[in-house]
C-alpha cells in the first residue's frame, strides 16, 4: 500500500499538477478586522483572526496591471461566512445568502475580476457566522475562468484522486460487506470499518473544499462534510468493539454506537424529506459527541486488554501511536489557527499552514485496513487449520474415506432429519487376513485401498456419505434408497475391472448387503416404527452381508470339492 501510495503521488505530482504559471497567489493583501466596539485591527498578510461573529472583516485584494486578462476569477475558501466582494461599489459576486437550507460549510469563493480592476484591488467584505476562525485562511490566487474548477486541487494534486479512490472503495467494501454481515465472522467488523473510512474520508473532502471537484455547489460540500462528521459518531465506536477483549468497554461501545447510529438516520431523513431541518443546528454539540466518541474507541484500541496478541493486533496498536501523535499536532494546530498571526514567530506560522489532517487520515486509513487484512488472514489461517484438522479427525488415512468417528456422526444427523427414503449397504472384504498372512500387509493395505477406491467410484454420482467402519468393513447410506442397486453394481464392476488391469496376486473379492428404511419399518409393528433408527437398518444389511458371504463361501466350497 505505502509503495503504491509513494509511486502514485510521485506520478500525479508530475503529471497531474497544476501549472504555476496557471495562477498567481495574491500574497500582497491587506485585512481590517472591524469589532463591534468601533476598535480596527489590521493585519498586512493572509494570517489574521477575529474573536466573534459580530466581526466585520474587509479584505483589500490589490491587482497589478500587468496582470491585466480577460475572464479571471479570484479564488479561496472561507468556512461558514457570508461573503461579498466589490469593485470600489459595484457589487461583483455574493456568497452564502439563501443557500439551501443554510447549509453554511467550506465556501469556495470565485470572484469574476472586471478588467478595469487592474492596477486597482478588489475588496471583500465577510460576516462570519461563527465565533472563531475555525481554521486558517489561505492565499487568495487568480486564475482564469476555464482553470478555476481546478483551484480546490492546487497543492492536493496528490491527495485528492486518492482519497476520491478511497471514497468510492471503502463505499463498494461496505455494500460487499453488508451482503455478507450475517454469514461470515468478519464481515461484520469489515462493514464497519470501512464505513468508518467513508465517514472520515467524506468530511475530509467536504471539510478541505475537495467536494467541489465532486459536487460544485456548496450547499453539496457541506453536507458531504456534515454527513461525514455524524456518520463518524456511530462507526467509530462500533468498528471498535470488536477489536476490544474488555466486555463492559465492548458493550459501552455497542450501545452508544447504535444510538448514535439511530440518531444519524433519523437525522438523514429528517434533511431528505421537507422537515426544515439543517445539520448545523446542533454543530457544536455533535462536535462534542465526536471527540468523545474518537476519543473513546482510540483508547479502546491503544488499550484493547488482550493477553495474546497477533500480527493485527500490534499493526493496530503501534499504528495508532503515530495517528494519535499526529492527531494532537492538529488538534494544536486547530486551535492555533484561529489567534496565529503575522505577528507571531515565522515557525508558528509555518506550523499551522502543515496539512497534518491529510497524514493523519491517510495514514489511520492505511493502519485500519493493513490491521484488518491482517486479521482477515489469521481467520482464513485458523478456518483452513481447523478445516485440516477435522479432516484428519473425520478421514481414514488409508483410504482417504470417513472413518468410524464420521460415520457415527453423519449416522446421528440422519437420524434427527426424519429422512425415510435411503438404504444402507454393508461391505467386508473377503480374505483380508488370509492376503495379509500369505502377501504381507502392504498386500492387505493394497486390498483395503482398492475396496474405498471402488466405494468412492460408485458415490460420486450418487447423494448420500460412505466410510470405513473398521477393518475389513465398509459402510454406505444412498439416497434414495432405490438408487442402492446401481451403486453395488458399480463396486462389483469397478473391483471387476481392477481386478483384470491389475493382476494382483491376491483374491479381489467382497461381501455386501443393502436394506432399506422402509423395508425394515414394514417388518416391525406400527408402535415401534416411530423408534426406527439407521442403526437397525444397517443392522439388517449387515445380516444380509453374512447370508451373502455365506453363499459365496459355500460356493467355493463346492468347486473345491468338485
């Protein structure tokens, strides 16, 4: 993954940036930050705050004239404001008035510049709808009108087509993995991871302003990033109690889990039909709600109370080391953002312009799915050795059929099904021990190998189970029970033909009897019918194997005599 990561940013990097001599960044500005008490501050750089939504903020954007081109647009982001712009009084462009259901998130602001704005600036004017700078503002930069959809990607030329992709994959692995929630063991941890890396990645895109490239309307972007932060309150704590050994975190995680999940639902339909309702009406307390439940399922991973750790486990736990690390740097970034200024050392500055929310989340997407991968082996590794190893219990070595043990089982399970129509057939090899005596027992191996090999030929078209009973005896249930003389015939005739290709010294021969259930339950009383077993029956075919192996001796006999 890091490998495929490296050589995609390096080819997008290359290929897939945005020239720079499609853009100029407008770093000569200037910003009057108007309080409510008539005090002005004023700040000569793109680093400035304000301290309350009642805040006027002016932005003077100066152009030089030799910038001078037809059909240029200002461009930037600014989070949850009304924004306006002018040429000296000419109203040019107005954002965040009547959007669909206020629905105020990461504004992309694209100013159309008048020619006759060369060699002058363009001012705008904003009336944030929040108390704090939520982040920091970036350089405003001018581009032309047939280049400015690309404005979201400068400098996240690399990022965005990757976390389009993971977009779009985590949403296939959580309808994959829907499909199969209720029949594999990881299915369900899988759905909800990868709808954790949905929510993540959605309000990433929103938050960023990289929605745009997806939705160009804002009141789109900021419900992918709304969406995407209450999505976050469920899946997080969900995906996390299953990774958890302490019962009573695992079940504080289950239960908050699934009443955030009802919430975010009835929150969906609540904004999909015409109710009124806006996702930024309890913003700040969902805020709330999503750094404690982060918080909680991060702790429960670091601290899951395993005694036994696996690959996964250790993935997971050192992985969200490095997260966790860099999930501080932004949290402090976050709350820098809002007072860091021109006037604060050059290092602050540089610290909260770093994108530590793009590491964080690609390397938390990174350790979340490499962890379960992980995981997902050590299943399939545990279900192939617990396969294997009920196959060695189940199979007899010799001949590769079911032993007595799978006999006794499937036998038990026929029993429970009531099933009526189907016969059994009982088999022992003739002169096993005299082949064994005179041949050796390589000999006698040979012989058995050669009986399963015919049993095995005979029920391969056939439903029904076969194996060897012990010995020189060998056991087959057919269904139905009508089919049982085709598949006598067919070991009588493949020992036959073995018999004559082989040559083995030794005699090729068997004894067999067949009975079916409803032969025998029409012999017993009707009382006793209902306490009819598989056992009985192969009771009765076992008797008819002596009556047979009683008639092939006397037959021997006779042409001995004779």
């Amino acid at each position: 993954i890091l490998v495929g990561l490296l050589v995609m940013r390096y080819i997008l990097s290359d290929v897939g940036r945005v020239p720079k001599s499609d853009y100029k960044m407008l770093k000569n500005m200037s910003v009057e930050v108007q309080h409510e008490d008539g005090s002005v501050d004023n700040f000569q750089s793109y680093l400035f705050n304000f301290s309350s939504r009642k805040d006027h903020i002016i932005m003077h954007l100066p152009l030089e004239s030799d910038w001078k081109a037809e059909y240029q647009t200002i461009n930037f982001f600014f989070y949850n404001s009304v924004v306006k712009a002018y040429y000296k009084d000419q109203l040019l462009v107005s954002y965040g008035e009547n959007l669909k259901r206020h629905m105020i998130g990461h504004l992309k602001i694209s100013i159309p510049v008048p020619l006759e704005a060369y060699g002058d600036e363009i001012r705008v004017e904003i009336d944030p709808q929040l108390d704090i700078l939520e982040d920091n503002f970036d350089i405003p930069i001018l581009m032309s009108r047939g280049t400015e959809f690309y404005y979201p990607m400068i400098s996240q030329e690399t990022t965005y087509p990757i976390f389009v992709m993971t977009l779009i994959g985590s949403f296939i692995g959580i309808i994959v993995f829907a499909f199969f929630f209720k029949t594999h063991v990881y299915a369900s941890e899988g759905m909800w991871l990868f709808s954790l890396v949905f929510a993540i990645t959605l309000w990433h895109l929103g938050n960023t302003g990289l929605a745009y490239l997806l939705f160009p309307r804002e009141d789109l972007s900021a419900v992918c990033e709304y969406v995407g932060m209450y999505l976050l309150l469920p899946t997080a704590p969900l995906y996390a109690s299953y990774e958890t050994s302490r019962k009573v975190v695992r079940e504080y995680l289950r239960v908050v889990g699934t009443i955030f999940l009802a919430f975010f639902l009835l929150c969906l339909i609540l904004y999909i039909f015409p109710t009124g309702f806006q996702y930024t009406g309890h913003l700040r307390l969902v805020q709330t709600a999503q750094i404690v439940m982060v918080f909680s399922s991060m702790a429960s991973l670091l601290f899951p109370g395993k005694k036994i750790k696996n690959n996964s486990d250790y993935i997971l736990g050192y992985g969200l080391v490095f997260v966790a690390v860099f999930g501080i740097l932004e949290q402090i970034r976050i709350i820098l953002a809002g007072s860091i200024t021109e006037k604060w050392p050059g290092f602050l500055q540089s610290f909260v312009t770093t994108g530590f929310s793009k590491i964080l989340i690609l390397l938390l997407i990174i350790v979340f799915i490499t962890s379960y991968v992980f995981k997902v082996i050590l299943i399939a590794q545990a279900g192939i050795e617990e396969k294997h190893l009920k196959y060695l219990a189940y199979t007899d070595r010799l001949t590769g059929l079911g032993n007595r043990q799978y006999l006794q089982d499937q036998l038990e399970v026929l029993d429970h099904s009531k099933k009526k129509d189907y016969a059994a057939i009982f088999m022992d090899i003739n002169d096993l021990k005299l082949t064994n005596d005179l041949y050796g027992h390589e000999s006698g191996d040979r012989l058995i190998q050669m009986v399963a090999e015919a049993i095995q030929d005979a029920m391969a078209e056939v439903e029904g189970f076969s194996g060897r009973n012990g010995g020189d005896e060998f056991v087959c249930i057919v269904f139905p029970a009508s089919a049982v003389f085709e598949v006598e015939n067919k070991i009588k005739e493949y020992l036959r033909n073995t018999k004559e290709k082989q040559n083995p010294p030794f005699p090729v021969s068997i004894s067999m009897g067949s009975a079916s259930y409803r032969e025998v339950a029409e012999k017993l009383p009707m009382e006793k019918r209902e306490h009819l077993t598989v056992s009985h029956v192969i009771r009765q075919a076992d008797g008819k194997m002596y009556d047979d192996k009683y008639r092939m001796k006397k037959s021997r006999d006779q042409e001995i005599s004779f």
